[in-house]
C-alpha cells in the first residue's frame, strides 16, 4: 500500500494491548496512530504509561513509545486520529465495555474487539477467518439496525477453543459428520493477563478450574459454525462438545488433549479436500493427517499478512506439539497438531496447541481487520 491505514488500540498497556503493538510493528497495511487507556494512563507517553513494563523481549517500537496516551472514553479524538480501532480491553465489566465498543462503533469506526462483551451479540460477527469468513456478510445488517454508516464490531473467539475447532473444522469441511468433541484445555498463564494467577497457586501446580472458559468452549463453535439468517447468526448446535478447562504453569501456548467421535452419515462427496470423492465411512489416520496437512481457508487463499501460510502443522513425532517449541509456528498464527492415533471409547484422539495471545488474542483480531479490509468492508 502506498499510504497505511492509522489505527488504535483501546486498552493498549495491557498484555494483549502489548501484543498488537508488538505484531503490528512493521505491518504492511496498518500503522499504530492511537493509543487509549484508563484515565489514570491518559496524558501521559505510552512509554511511561505502562505500570508493569514492556512484557516483550523485542525492544518497543520507537513509533508508539512516544504516543500520548488517550482517555479511552475520548471518542471524538479517536475519530481524528484513526480509521479503526482494535479492542483490547481488560476488565470485568462487561456492560462498560461493550457500550465503549459500540460507541466507537456508532463514531465510524470499525472495532475488532478480543472482549468477550459481544460474542453472544446475534448479529456480531465471532470470526475465526479460516472457518467462517462469509459471518462478515452481516455487517450491513448490523449497521442497519443500529444505525451507524460505517462503524461496526466484529469480534474473535475466546483462546481456549483455537487449538481443537481448526483441525474439527477441517473434517467438516472435508464432508466428514463429527458427533461428539470431548475436550480437556491445559491453558498457559499468560490467558489470565498480567499479574494473572498468584505464583503461589502455579508453582508446582495446576488449577483444574478456570471460571467461564468451560462455557465458552463449548458454546462459541456453535456459533463460529451457525449460519446468518436473516439480521442474525444462528448458532449450528448438532455436535455435542465436553470441556475441561486448566490452568497450568506455562507462559504461553494453550494445549487440548482431544477425543472425538465420527457420525454414521457416509461422508458427503467433496473433490479438492485432499481424501478420495465418494470415500465413506471413518477415515484413516493418514487420510485425516492429508485434510489437516491441506486445510486452507480465505486468509490463505488471499495472502493476508498475518495468516499463517499453513493454517494447520502436524508433527510425526510422538512427543508434538509441545508450547515452548511449537507455539511460534508460522508467526504463532498455525495451530499445531500431533498424537492423532485411534481411541478405545470414541473414534480418535490428538493433542492441538495455539499461540494464546497471538492466534488466540492481538494476532486474530489483526487477521479480523485484514479479512474485513479485503472484503472492501473498511474504506
């Protein structure tokens, strides 16, 4: 692009505000011009806004360490400022943020939020662009009923659900009926934010409880799979998911030990899918690993900066993926797959990983931002 597009960061001193700035240093199409945060960071430079420090190992990009941090409430000034914002909000109120997100909303300005506030909104798109590009398609009708010309909100999935719905997906896609998903999320620290789980709870420890990851795991692929009807998404609800939810002391990476179960319904003839037209029944384990190895969704088809060129790595070894050395595959943006062999109570079983706040969080709301930029949806 000859000119990059200025955006912002709400919520920009926290880890995932971190993050985007971090991945988006360098960025092709887009270009750091608005940093906003609580009042008490207002006014001053995002250098010395940041209560916790840098969290990263690279130093910080010199073009956002002297930017003047805004009150987020100021929506005027990042209307001048910016062409759209990412939300990274971090914050227990979930009223305050979704009304902060539709303001902005409402001002003209795109908002790719990581908040949960508006995933159950029925006309707020969840993308996970690989998986369900076509949900940016209600975007007219969310403006229409709102009111607002050029704003609008779409939102990304939680991080707990990244390292199993690609590889499930991509057996849907293939013409495959998978009927029982039975999960268990060994989620790192890092998903809790920063200061996050006390040391004394994670050292030498795992907390098999994380409150409302459970319920997100299993309720937002029904809604990543549902499909627009009229000014809505219809969450597809024809697979029953079990989750386990923990926490365990790894900085970043979230891991799912996963078993699922194939339906009875013969697979659905699909050429281009990477298994033999017309093949019924369960497939193989080489016949799974080929859907996985060749599974590419829009972000791949269309080259987007920050897709990864392989939406999904398996790995032959017996001990893969593992997070401190599969995490960054792919700039963190590839879940890695490995362990698929077959399970004595359901069909098989494998173990998925994703970059949590990369794929899962600053990452996937850049490829958000890209997708609905290709699609002509931000001017």
């Amino acid at each position: 692009m000859k000119k990059k597009i200025p955006v912002g960061i709400l919520g920009a001193t926290g880890m995932v505000g971190q993050q985007y700035v971090r991945l988006l240093a360098g960025h092709p199409w887009f270009e750091v011009s608005y940093v906003a945060a609580s009042p008490s960071s207002a006014g001053k430079k995002y250098k010395d806004a940041l209560k916790n420090g840098w969290f990263f190992p690279e130093c910080m990009p010199e073009s956002v360490a002297n930017l003047t941090v805004c009150d987020v409430a100021d929506v005027k000034r990042a209307a001048k400022e910016c062409a759209f914002v990412f939300s990274a909000f971090e914050m227990p109120d979930k009223d305050a943020i979704r009304a902060a997100e539709e303001s902005y909303a409402a001002a003209g300005m795109p908002v790719f939020s990581n908040a949960s506030a508006h995933r159950h909104t029925e006309d707020v798109p969840m993308l996970i662009p690989e998986i369900n590009a076509q949900h940016l398609d209600i975007i007219p009708a969310q403006q229409k009923s709102r009111g607002w010309k050029r704003g609008f909100i779409v939102v990304k999935p939680n991080c707990s659900l990244q390292s199993y719905i690609a590889p499930i997906h991509a057996l849907l896609q293939a013409g495959y009926e998978v009927k029982r998903v039975i999960v268990t999320t060994m989620q790192a620290v890092s998903g809790a934010g920063y200061p996050g789980v006390p040391s004394w709870d994670m050292i030498d420890n795992m907390v098999p409880y994380i409150g409302g990851e459970e319920e997100k795991t299993q309720f937002e692929p029904y809604k990543i799979w549902g499909a627009i009807e009229g000014s809505v998404i219809v969450p597809k609800e024809d697979i029953a998911i079990s989750a386990t939810c923990t926490r365990v002391p790894i900085s970043d990476g979230h891991t799912a030990s996963v078993s699922f179960e194939f339906g009875d319904k013969p697979r659905r003839p699909r050429s281009g899918v990477g298994v033999p037209t017309g093949a019924s029944g369960k497939p193989t384990v080489k016949e799974i690993i080929k859907v996985w190895r060749s599974f590419a969704g829009e972000p791949q088809k269309l080259g987007l900066p920050m897709a990864p060129q392989q939406a999904i790595h398996y790995r032959e070894e017996a001990n893969r993926p593992q997070p401190r050395k599969d995490r960054d595959a792919d700039k963190g943006m590839a879940v890695v797959v490995g362990r698929l062999r077959e399970c004595p109570v359901l069909d098989y079983r494998f173990v998925g990983l994703s970059h949590n706040t990369v794929r899962g969080a600053a990452g996937g709301g850049i490829l958000n931002a890209e997708l609905a930029m290709k699609k002509g949806y931000i001017g």
